[in-house]
C-alpha cells in the first residue's frame, strides 16, 4: 500500500493494538500509524510499548476523544492521513446493561463526529475526494469502520447472518454499533464518503481484557476462582483468532469497494460451555491443576459455576463470510483448539500484563460484577 499516514482510533485496546502490530509487522505497509484513543479502562498503551520503541516516529500516540470533531480534523490535517480504520467503541455487552450512557456517547456521537470530521477533511482538498484530474498520485481518502454481528439479533438453530440480514440489535451496546453502521452507510449514500465496514463475530486472542468470557475464564482459572457460565451455557458464539480479524481488515483497506459491508466470521460455532471446557482441558496440558497451588487439589473444570443469565442474552451467532472469501480472498487461518492454546500460553507467559491490568487505574473495573 503506497499511502502515507492512517488515522487508527482506539488503537490501545484489545482488536486495535492487535491490528497495529499486524499492520507494522505482517504487511508491506511503509508509512505512519497514528493511534488516537481515550485511554479509557479498555485501553492501554502497554499493549503497544514495544511497537512505539521498535518503529521510532512511524507509531504516533495521541489521547484524545473521538467525540472531540475538532482534534480529529487538525490529526487528519497534520498527518495528512490517507486512511481512518474506527476501533474506538465502548465494547462490552454487560456494562451497556448497566449503564448505556458512555455506549451512546462514544458509538454513536463517536462516530458522527469522526464521520463529519472526514468529511470536511476530505473535502478540503480535490485529489482526496476524487474530483482532481492529477488523482492517482495520491490515494483518495477511505474510511473503515469496524462493526460487530451483533447488530443481527440472534439466530434460531439454523442459518448464518449474511451482510443483507435485516439489522435486529438487542442490547444498548448492539443497538449502538447498529446505530454507528447507519450513520457510516448514511455518509456514503448521502456524501459519497468511501466507506467500508465490517461486521465480525466474536474475536480472542492476547491483550484482551479479562471482562470478556475467554480471558476472564482463563484468568479465573489460573487463580482457582470460579468460572462463571451464564445460564444454561448453551448460547452459541462464532469464534475467531484476533490476528485473523485484522487480515481481514487490511484485506478490506486495500482493496474493499466503497460502500460495501462485509461479514467476517470464523466459522466455528461453539456453545460457551463447550468453550470453557476447552479452556479448562488447555490448561491442564499447560499448567497442569496438579501443580497449581491455586487449585488446592481440584481439576479446572471443578470451577466452572452456573451464574445468573445476561437479561436479553441473544441465544446464537453465526457468520457467513463468503463475500470477502469470493471478493477479497480473506479466510480465517487458526483453528480453534490452537488459538486458544495459543491465547492462554500468552496469558500465562505475560504476568507483568496481567498484574497491569488488575491492578492501578484498571482495578475497579474488574470490581464486584466483574472479578467474581
Ligand atoms: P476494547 O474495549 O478492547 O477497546 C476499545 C478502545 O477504544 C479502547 O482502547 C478505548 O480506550 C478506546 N475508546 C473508547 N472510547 C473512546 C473514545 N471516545 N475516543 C477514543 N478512543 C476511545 O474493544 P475491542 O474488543 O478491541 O473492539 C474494538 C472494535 O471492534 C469495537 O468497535 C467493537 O465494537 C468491535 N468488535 C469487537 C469484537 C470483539 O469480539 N471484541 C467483535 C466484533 C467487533
Ligand atoms: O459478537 C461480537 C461481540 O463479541 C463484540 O461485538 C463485543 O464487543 C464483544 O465483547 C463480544 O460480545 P459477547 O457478549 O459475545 O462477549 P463476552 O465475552 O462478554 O461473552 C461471550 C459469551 O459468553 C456470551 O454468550 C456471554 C457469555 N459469558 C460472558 C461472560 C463475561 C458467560 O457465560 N460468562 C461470563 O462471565
């Protein structure tokens, strides 16, 4: 890709650092990465330390709010920045149950302003919105944003959501997402913005913070703390391996059509109690229970507990991805068992991260509701 600068907005948290790394070290990428994120309890520099040392002034930080239009514009003005790939969410399912606020706040108004301060940007000059007859010296402005299956609702025991699935959110949080997916397509109808979006399923792998299911149980785990399972257990989700969301991200950026959305998935359907059992069976071969002075005597899988359900817990998920198979030639590369394998090596080789984030600015919010 010959562009010079991309605008990456909550590029401290899980999926965005992810992303940074893959882009500097897995692509033929040459230019700069400018990481605008909130630092809220979600987001950490920490995840990204070695990348600001190893690529010097290629890797630009800056804490800001995607909510501020103003700073956005002047970051895209002073950077000259080609592409805006949009991570910066509040992303997590529970907290938007109890409170929605921030999830309004940041999804929806987020999304505007940024939306509106690319606009403006790439109006500002000629080349970038494709109206110069020397363009092709330049690439013109694209704009991704990246969504999530939820907006779908939930699926009965058969079928897939496939990019024309009527949106059907339930929760604050999906409602959001849902709400940011109409103003982006509304920007390019309206505007003629070239936008993208993905919608991806269920990602893990490390630097995931350990609210979310896979983390949490594996950290759990590890302590000999309970592993809580909501209701029956027997909600479906549709995994996928972080690294190979941002593939398919930058399969997007470099060659998506302006316009289209495009579902990612990773075609592996998993019950939540089948995933925890996996977890559980990992860790025996890792960090067998017999040599864990946590577990005092029991297996992993003694822990796992049956807990309260999640009000409006949609029931399954599944990803048809043949679009950017067909048109993009994505297609997810780890399979489940190695990437799980894969993630709870990495939690067990990072103490220092862990202890980060379960300690400092971090530690209320893994409080009451969240550290059981
Ligand atoms: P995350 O919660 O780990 O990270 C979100 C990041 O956004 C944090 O670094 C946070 O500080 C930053 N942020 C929050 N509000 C901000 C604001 N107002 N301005 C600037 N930065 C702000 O989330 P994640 O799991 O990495 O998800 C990233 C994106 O991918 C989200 O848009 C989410 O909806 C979407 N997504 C996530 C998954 C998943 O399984 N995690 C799956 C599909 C889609
Ligand atoms: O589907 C994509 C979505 O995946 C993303 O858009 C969200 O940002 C991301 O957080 C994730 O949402 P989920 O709600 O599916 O993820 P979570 O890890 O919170 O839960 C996964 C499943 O496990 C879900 O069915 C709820 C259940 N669960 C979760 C937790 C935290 C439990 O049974 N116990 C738990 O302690």
């Amino acid at each position: 890709m010959t562009m010079k600068a991309i605008l990456v907005t909550g590029g401290a948290g899980f999926i965005g650092s992810n992303f940074i790394r893959h882009v500097f070290e897995k692509t033929r990428f040459a230019g700069k990465i400018v990481n605008l994120d909130k630092l809220t309890y979600a987001g950490n520099p920490g995840n990204l330390a070695d990348i600001g040392e190893k690529y010097g002034n290629r890797y630009v930080f800056v804490k800001g709010d995607i909510c501020d239009q103003r700073a956005v514009l002047a970051l895209m003005r002073k950077h000259r920045v080609a592409r805006v790939v949009n991570f910066a969410a509040e992303s997590h399912v529970d907290r938007s149950i109890f409170g929605p606020k921030d999830f309004i706040e940041t999804n929806i108004h987020g999304t505007f302003s940024l939306l509106e301060a690319a606009r403006r940007y790439w109006l500002d000059d000629p080349e970038r919105s494709g109206n110069s007859p020397s363009r092709g010296s330049r690439p013109a402005l694209r704009f991704h944003h990246v969504s999530t299956d939820e907006v779908y609702g939930s699926l009965g025991k058969t079928g897939k959501f496939r990019e024309t699935t009527p949106y059907d959110p339930r929760s604050p949080y999906s409602a959001s997402k849902a709400s940011s997916d109409h103003l982006v397509r509304a920007y390019y109808h309206t505007y003629g913005l070239p936008v993208t979006i993905s919608n991806c399923s269920n990602n893990y792998g490390p630097y995931h913070f350990p609210e979310k299911l896979i983390p949490l149980a594996i950290l759990n785990a590890v302590e000999g703390k309970p592993i809580p399972v909501y209701g029956d257990g027997l909600q479906v989700r549709d995994w996928l391996y972080v690294e190979d969301h941002c593939a398919a991200i930058w399969c997007i950026m470099e060659g998506g059509r302006p316009g289209r959305t495009y579902n990612v998935g990773g075609n592996c359907e998993m019950k939540n109690l089948d995933v925890v059992r996996g977890i559980c069976a990992g860790l025996e071969n890792l960090f067998p229970a017999a040599e864990n002075p946590a577990l005092r005597g029991r297996k992993y899988a003694d822990l796992i507990t049956f807990v309260k359900d999640r009000p409006g817990h949609d029931r399954r998920y599944a990803i048809d991805f043949s679009r950017i198979k067909r048109e993009l030639g994505w297609r997810p590369s780890v399979d489940f068992k190695s990437g799980l394998h894969k993630t709870a090596a990495w939690y067990l080789d990072n103490p220092k991260w862990v202890k980060s984030v379960k300690t400092g600015r971090y530690r209320r919010w893994l409080g009451k509701n969240y550290s059981r």
